[in-house]
C-alpha cells in the first residue's frame, strides 16, 4: 500500500542526518507496506478496570454515598449504553435527546435493558435511539436506531398507581422478567470503547450455566461486592429539588443478600398496608420479589434513570460478566434522603436459555 511521507527539506545530508531549513518540506510517495492488522475487539468483558483498587480508603468510609464515582476512561465499561429519548425542551426551544434509562451491549446487533423502561413506549419511532461509545452522556457520537424489542413469551408488567398524590405514585408492580432485548438496525463496530459485555445465568432457568465453583467462591461468599454503573439521578428520588440524570457514568459497589434479608419497604397508603390497596401493593410486591436478585447499599445505590443497567462481577484480572439487569430500589426515606441504611435495589437475573433463542444463538452466557 502507498502511504504519503512527508520530509524536511535538507541543506546538507549526511549518513543519518541533515541540516534542516524549516521553510521548506519535501514530500515524496513512498511504498510502505502496512504490517498493522485491525485488532479484534469483539470478545465480550474484556477491560482493564479495577474498580476496587481505584477507591480510596476516604472513599469506603463513605456512607451516605448514593451514585458512587464517576468512570473517566472510555475504555473501562465499553459495554454501557444509554436509551435517549427527544422530548421538547422548553429551557433551549428545542427537541433534544435525553437519557431515560441504561442499557449493555450483548452483540453485534443487540441491547439489554430493563421491560418497564420499553413496555409502554414507541420506541420504533424516531425520538427514541440507542447511544453509547463514552463515559460521558452528551459526547456519545454512535447511534443505533431500533428495529425490534424482544419480550419474554410469559412476561408480566402490571402496576398500581397512587391517583391520589398530586404528582402519582408508584405502590405496586409486578414486572416479571424484568428484561428486554432490543435489536438494532445497524450493526455495532466493535472497539476499544465499544465492547459487548459477557453473560452469566444465575437463575433457575440457567442450571447449565449456574454458580460454577470459580464465581460463586470469589463472589456469591461475600469476598468482593459487586459493581452497578448507569447515568441516572445523582439526587436520591425523595430529596427535594430538581432531578436530574448525570451526563457522566457513574459507578458504585453493592452487596448480595439473600430475600429475607431484604429490606423491603412496602409501599405506604395513607390508611397503612391493612387496608385494601395497602394490601393488594405489598402482594404485588411480594410476588415482584420471587424472581429478583436483592443487593444492599456498600456503600453506593442506585437510582431512576439506572434501570435497564447490568449487575456486574469481575472474574480475574481483566474478565466482566453481567448476571442481572436493574428494576428498580427502594427504602429512600424522606426524613433522611441520603441515608442508605434501608436502601436496596432489585436485579433480574440473566435468562440464558431466552437471550441464547432470541438471538438465534448469536448471544450465548459464558461459563468458567
């Protein structure tokens, strides 16, 4: 291959050097044969990012800490992509696309992310797009538009509204699974910033791929918390004020608990759970609890606007696998909004066996 080379024009040459006149250059075509081969980026989980070692011990101390710290390099989560949706904003006079939820990178043609955030939404329509490709929101320059989402064949999204509070109010819901694959119509280009992320079944359905020795010693026993990222709120949702969604990644660390130990808060009817819609959302609650994996606060959260993003495990030195995908948390408590004490966020597990069929076996779970 021919590549253009450019050379300061000498007064004096000499073996291996030469008196230089700035002013002038010489240009020559050369042959130069290009022994760089593309490197191939499409082997999913593989990054550098330490997030364990890049806390400071000030950092761990922190307990009212709700999105954690923010991901400064491209290359770090290269998996993370944000759903954006364009509604008009009336402060610019203008439709802009804002995030509204987080989603990963499976495959070459495939997004996922949480139902709830799809289930009611046109997202066939050109106000909806995935981005991704940068830490930071507003600097996402890859774009896929959507050609089909994929439910689950017995999925279920119900929820009970509070029609009483001024601004609504979610008691209830059952979103059972709780994940959606969409699938673009263009194909991902893989690169160092943009990387699919591996999947691992935890669930029942994922026996085959279920706790191998390797995960469950270094992760389910505690030894190390697991990682959440997304672009949602950097404001708990019961503060006061305006929220809105961080235009930076952020990440945090959060521990599994088994469900009896998870500190769920049931929804608060003015008349308590004993009346009848009081007891009609704490049973909706208590179903949408069976087929959730149940992390506590060590010491970030999550919050609105993270649905959709994965729950991740770091396996060795540069292997990431996703084994859930965020439905939502609760126990913000109004008194005490930055207080993580009771705050607890509610993972779908991966269905292998469902991703493994939709994509026509182009997404398979990994095994260790």
């Amino acid at each position: 291959m021919l590549s253009k080379v450019c050379f300061p024009k000498c007064l004096l040459l000499l073996s291996f050097g030469c008196i230089i006149n700035n002013k002038f250059s010489l240009c020559d075509q050369i042959l130069s044969p290009q022994t760089t081969e593309e490197k191939d980026y499409s082997e999913c989980g593989i990054s550098d990012f330490d997030p364990f070692n890049e806390r400071s011990e000030e950092d761990t101390e922190i307990s009212h800490v709700i999105k954690g710290h923010t991901v400064d390099d491209d290359r770090a989560l290269p998996w993370m992509a944000t759903l954006l949706s364009r509604p008009f904003d009336n402060i610019q006079n203008a439709t802009v696309y804002e995030p509204f939820c987080t989603a990963t990178i499976i495959g070459p043609r495939h997004i996922l992310t949480a139902l709830h955030c799809v289930a009611d939404k046109n997202l066939f329509a050109d106000n909806y797009k995935i981005s991704f490709g940068a830490v930071q929101s507003s600097k996402q320059t890859h774009k896929l538009r959507i050609k089909r989402v994929h439910y689950h064949e017995n999925a279920t999204y119900l929820v009970l509204n509070d029609k009483l509070k001024p601004v609504g109010g979610m008691l209830g819901a059952i979103v059972h699974p709780d994940f959606a694959l969409i699938e673009s119509v263009e194909s991902i280009q893989f690169t160092s910033r943009v990387k699919p992320i591996c999947l691992f079944g935890i669930g029942s359905s994922n026996l085959k791929n279920s706790f191998s020795k390797k995960f469950s010693a270094q992760r389910i026993n505690n030894s190390r918390p697991f990682v959440v990222a997304g672009w949602g709120y950097t404001e708990p949702i019961c503060s006061k004020g305006i929220h809105r969604t961080s235009d930076q990644l952020m990440y945090g660390t959060m521990r599994m608990v088994s469900k009896d130990a998870c500190p769920f808060d049931y929804a608060d009817t003015k008349m308590g759970i004993h009346d009848r819609i009081g007891s009609i959302a704490k049973e909706l609650n208590e179903m949408n609890l069976l087929d959730k994996i149940c992390l506590v606060a060590e010491p970030s959260d999550t919050e609105a606007g993270d649905s959709g993003s994965p729950l991740l495990s770091k396996i060795g030195d540069k292997n990431w696998v996703q084994i859930g995908v965020l439905y939502g948390g609760g126990g913000c408590s109004e008194k005490h909004p930055f207080s993580t004490s009771r705050r607890h966020s509610l993972y779908t597990p991966i269905d292998c066996d469902w991703i493994s069929r939709v994509t026509n076996d182009e997404v398979k779970c990994k095994g260790w």
